[in-house]
C-alpha cells in the first residue's frame, strides 16, 4: 500500500492506540492472546505537527490543530424537517386483536431472527451471559466479576414524526433495555443515517437528531466516545427515513441473567410505568401502525425523561437484588407482544391477564409509551415497596399460567390463543420473509 492509502483509508478493522511508555508489551500481550495483529507506528511528540515517514522519507507534515480545532466547518442552511406523515391517522377499530398481534409477530421487524445469528457464533469464547433474544446482551470479562452489556436500537418511524424526540426515544430504550439486565449504562455510540444534507428540509432533520441525541445522552449520562455518518441516502430522489442508530453500553456484576422469560406458573405479573396514553395520535409510528394500517402519522410518545430515568434505576435494582422472576421492555409492540415474547422464552408458559382500563383496545395492546416494563415475579409486596419508593406507578395486571395468552380488559376478551400457535409464527417467519422479499 502506498503512504496514501494506509493514512487516508477508511478500512474497517483498524484501530489507534496510544500506550504509556515502558507498558508496551502488555498491550502486545492482550492482541496476542485474540490472535490479532499489532504494529508501532510511532510516538508523540510536543511540537505539534503530524509528520509521517515512509522507508526513511517524510512523505507529509502539517500541524495538528490545522487537521483538529482549525479545521473548516459546514453550516449548510436549513429550514425545519421534512414531513410527510398526517397528523391523523385511520380510525382504530380492530376486527380481530388476536389476528393483529399473530401478524406483528410474524413480522420482519418482531419476528425471531434465530434463523440468522444461529449461524454465528454467538458464544464469544463461552463468555456469552445473555445472548440474542434478550433486551440487552451480556458479555463478561473473563478473570474479573465484572460483565458488559450492549443494546443497540433505532426508529426510523419515530423520528420522520419528530426527528428530536424520536432519537431521545432511541437513547431512552438503549439504557432501559440495560436497566433490564441490571446493567448501568456508560457510554454510547451512533450510527447516523439521513438522506441529502444539501437539501434544508434534511439538513434540518440532521440538526434535531443530533440535537436531541445530544440532549438525551447528557440527561442520562451515557457520553458519546465515537460512531459514523451517512448520507445521500435516496432513491428517485426520495430521502429514507432520517435513523439514527444507537448503540449503548453498561457494566454489571457477572450472573446468571434474570432475562425476559417467564420462570413458572402462578407468578405475579407487574406493569412498572403504567398502563399508557389514552391518545391516539401517538400510535402512529408503533409497529401496529405500520404492520396493521400499513400508515405513518401523528407524533412519537411522549417521554418524561427524569421519570423514564427512576424507572431505569428501579428495574436494575430489582434485577439485581434477584426480586424478580423476569423482566422486560415495552418499545416494540407494545404489551401484546412483549407478554408474549416472555412466554416464548419459557416451557410451555403463558397469561392470564386482566386489566381494568378505559383505553381503547388497539392502544392498550400495543401501544408503545416509553418507561414501562414487565415484570414477572413471587414476591410483589417487594416490588411495590420499592416502586413507591421511587415514585414509580406499578400496577398487577394478571397472573402466568400453562399454554395460552389470554388477556382480558374487564369483562371483553381481547386476545386468546395457544402460546405455540403464537411462538410458531414468531418462529419460523423470517427465512420465508428473506426467502419471500415481495411479503415483506
């Protein structure tokens, strides 16, 4: 390779460290015991400038603040993001609830992806905690009683409504699915995706994400350490839905995950957060939405980010402190399909739910308000102890039972059905979804 290519090359893979002197070697010794390469390159000097030498010869030399603090920003023009999203969407009036959510769990987005990653090795050198299926996977540190958690999570939908609370939402689920597993988040990583920045109606949609990823991640303490851009992204000149990626990590003390699957029969099921919202507006980016209505409109869920942070600190002490069976995140299909995929993980396992609500069934079902959590346990006094605590509303919504998901809202069954019949269609759908494009 040329001097040009190893110094401007954008090939993945490839990473800069900068060691203490006379502690080299025990940088070696880790890439050693990965089987991973690793050269000196250099060393740093105070005078400020980046030379570089190829055999002997200097082949470039320029200030550093030049490259870094000097270098030229862009402040393109723009105006306020681009929507096409209604305000209203089509009326919510559900012929069979049960159908519904045997179609969102069929879905691309909902289904299993088991037919994927189990061709991977998902194992890390045996060190996988909690792997695919979980709200957050855990690896440990091998040697340490120390583990690292990662959730990663993106909304393209929520964010082509408001681009600002969109990407807070986005946070807001990383360090929740975190609080899942009793992990403490840390620090963050993005992925920013948009269509053509020269365009102002984009360019506008770049600035309130960012803005709003900014926002979220000070409020909960998770700073930004790397990530990358894309744009252009279009089609015919059509944009994609602004999606920023966010990739979040934590740390926890190594155990055994108390994961999102329910653990026996006759347990306690919890609702932390609430039931949801009564308005209707906010279904519009849910996966009910688009599964169901095939429809974009309205606004994203409203987030109260100091109560979404109590919530947080209240699942990952009861995690932790093993006073609940399971738990598990509402941001994605709502309570449906979350009481579901908690069957799923378990044998032969489900609900018998009754709730007491004036909300429209579409919305109690699945609606996807941030802050709420499932929780399966045998000792609720402790959970109700600690969520008052808090100044967390907690509210018993059923009971586990054997073989079927029946959830009822006072008198009027809403959903009844076989928790295999469920779990097939979760299942097996993806390899036809990808063996079927056109079904997507």
């Amino acid at each position: 390779m040329t001097p040009y290519e190893i110094m401007l090359s954008e090939s993945q893979e490839r990473m800069l460290l900068v060691a203490e002197k006379g502690r080299e070697s025990e940088l070696y010794d880790v890439f050693h015991k990965w089987g991973l390469d690793a050269a000196t390159i250099g060393v740093v000097t105070s005078d400020g400038m980046l030379r570089v030498r190829n055999a002997g010869e200097t082949v470039a030399e320029i200030s550093n603040r030049a490259l870094a603090d000097e270098a030229p920003r862009y402040n393109r023009p723009y105006t306020s993001p681009l929507r096409t999203a209604p305000e209203q969407g089509p009326p919510l009036q559900s012929l069979n609830l049960t159908a519904d959510l045997k179609r969102l769990l069929a879905s691309a987005d909902l289904c299993s992806k088991r037919w994927i990653w189990q061709q991977y090795d998902h194992q890390v050198r045996t060190n996988t905690v909690a792997g695919p299926g979980s709200d957050a996977a855990v690896v440990r540190i091998k040697g340490t009683q120390t583990s690292v958690a990662m959730s990663l999570d993106g909304n393209g939908r929520y964010c082509a409504l408001d681009p600002r609370e969109g990407t807070k939402l986005i946070v807001a689920e990383c360090c929740r699915n975190l609080s899942t597993v009793g992990a403490l988040p840390i620090a963050t990583t993005n992925n920013l995706n948009f269509g053509n920045p020269e365009r102002p109606e984009i360019m506008a949609q770049i600035v309130e994400s960012i803005e709003g990823l900014g926002e979220a991640c000070r409020f909960f303490d998770v700073p930004v350490t790397g990530g990358n851009v894309s744009l252009y992204n279009e089609t015919l000149g059509a944009p994609i839905l602004p999606t920023p990626v966010v990739g979040i990590v934590g740390t926890l003390p190594t155990a055994l995950p108390v994961g999102i699957g329910f653990k026996g029969e006759g347990h306690t099921l919890i609702l932390l957060g609430g039931i949801g919202t009564s308005d209707a507006g906010q279904m519009g980016g849910t996966q009910y939405a688009k599964v169901i209505h095939d429809s974009l409109w309205g606004r994203p869920p409203k987030l109260d980010m100091d109560y979404e942070k109590r919530v947080q600190g209240l699942v990952c002490e009861l995690v932790r402190s093993r006073a609940v069976e399971s738990a598990h995140d509402l941001g994605e299909g709502g309570l449906a399909v979350a009481l579901a995929e908690s069957c799923f993980s378990t044998d032969s396992l489900g609900v018998d739910v009754r709730l007491d609500s004036n909300l429209p069934p579409e919305i109690l079902l699945f609606h996807e308000a941030p802050s709420r959590i499932l929780l399966s346990t045998t000792s609720p006094e402790k959970i109700f102890a600690a969520a008052q605590e808090k100044g967390v509303e907690a509210v018993t919504i059923g009971v586990t039972l054997k073989s079927r998901v029946v959830i009822r809202n006072r008198e009027r069954v809403l959903v009844d059905s076989r928790v295999d019949e469920l779990e097939d269609l979760w299942a097996n759908s993806l390899e036809s979804l990808l063996r079927h494009p056109v079904l997507v």
